[in-house]
C-alpha cells in the first residue's frame, strides 16, 4: 500500500465556478482581503464579514463537483493507497465527491463555509443557512494570522508519505506552500498538477501543466490503473 498526500487549492474548484483567491491585486470577490478575512476585520464590520460568507455559503448550492475532485475521491477510495485529501479551499465539492465514492472525507485545513464557530466558546457546528450579525457565531474559516487546523495530523502524514501531489495552489500561502519541502525531506516523490507553474514548482520532481478537469484524472489513472 502507497502512502499519498494530495494537497489542493482553489485551481481544483475554479472549473466548478467556484472564485479563486487574486491575492496579487489584494481583492477578493471585490473586497479588500483584510476586510473581510481576518480577525480585525470581522471585528470592525462584522456585517459585512458575516454578508461575505453567506454569499458565499449559498452560492455552494450553484456548483458541483468536477471530474477533478471525483477522481481524488475514485483514488481515496482505492484500497491499494493511503490517501490523504487536504485542502485549502472551504467549499464542500471534495466533500460530495467523497462521500459519492464512499471514500474518507478530506481535511479542511482553511475552515469549512457549512460550519459555524462560537466566538467565545470555540464550538463548531454544521451550518449551511445565513449566520446573522447579531448572533455569537463566525463563519469557520481560518484568516490571515490565525493557525491553519489539523496541522499535527498533516505533519505526520507529509513525514510517513511516499507520494505528494500539489494541485491547484499558487505557493505563496504557508504553511500549505512548505509541504513540498516537507515531503521531499522525508523522500516521497513531488507532483505538481497544475494550470501554470507555482512559486515553489522548482521543488517538484514531476510537473504536469493544464486544466485539473484534465490533468488530475490522467494522473490518477496512471495511480490506479
């Protein structure tokens, strides 16, 4: 049995209709990100952080996933691998694909929008309607400075795998970008799937450009055939 590790980003999601993050410009969806992805900003407009996500919460309703994520989750599936799905993206479309294939979920490093967390208590819950301003919840999702989750369990599985593939980032987002790094210390071998070179592609002992619809099932074809 294969141990892999896929990380992917919103490259994965973009061919669902799903807004990718346009950090270069400092916008995103048409807001300023600090604004309305970090703990300042919710704390100085809580309305418009809280209006944010649930246009976004309800635009999940729109997509679906793509033959990129179910073939992940066809792979998830395969019992000739250990496969650990992380992402950085907060839609649900991994989820769907997974639960489709009968495959283990994903791990959401960056939060999830049908979840809610108590600003005091720290409790999370499902939540896929609006979360209204007055209320004691916060969309959960993790902003700029604050601790990606599962960070432990990712630590390990980049220490025991012997696969990484990247799909779909940019690599100007850490920790998600020193993956690689970590993986190739513990000599797994790197993929990169992607529509164009990330910052950290020279660290990638295989790249493979185009769009992930095409690109990811070619490759878990070669893995599973």
């Amino acid at each position: 049995m294969s141990r892999i590790v896929i990380l992917t980003g919103a490259g994965i999601s973009a061919e669902s209709g799903v807004p990718t993050f346009r950090a270069s410009d400092g916008l995103w969806c048409g807001h300023r990100v600090e604004a309305v992805a970090t703990p300042e900003g919710f704390a100085a407009n809580p309305a418009l952080v809280q209006d944010f996500y649930n246009m976004r919460r309800r635009q999940l309703a729109e997509v679906q996933p793509n033959a990129a994520h179910h073939a992940l989750a066809r792979l998830a599936a395969n019992p000739a691998h250990e496969v650990l799905v992380v992402t950085q993206n907060v839609d649900d479309l991994h989820d769907r694909a997974h639960a489709a294939a009968g495959s283990p979920p994903p791990l959401h490093m960056h939060g999830e929008l049908l979840k809610a967390r108590h600003v005091i208590t720290g409790a999370v819950q499902d939540w896929r309607t609006d979360i209204p301003v007055e209320s004691d919840l916060r969309p959960h999702i993790v902003w700029f400075g604050e601790m990606p989750l599962e960070m432990d369990r990712i630590e390990r599985a980049l220490d025991a795998c012997e696969l990484f593939i990247s799909i779909g980032t940019s690599g100007n987002v850490y920790p998600a970008a020193g993956f690689v790094s970590a993986a190739r210390y513990a000599g797994a071998h790197t993929v990169e799937l992607n529509l164009e070179p990330s910052l950290g592609h020279g660290l990638f002992d295989e790249k493979i450009l185009g769009p992930a619809t095409q690109v990811v099932p070619d490759y878990v074809s070669r893995l599973i055939s």
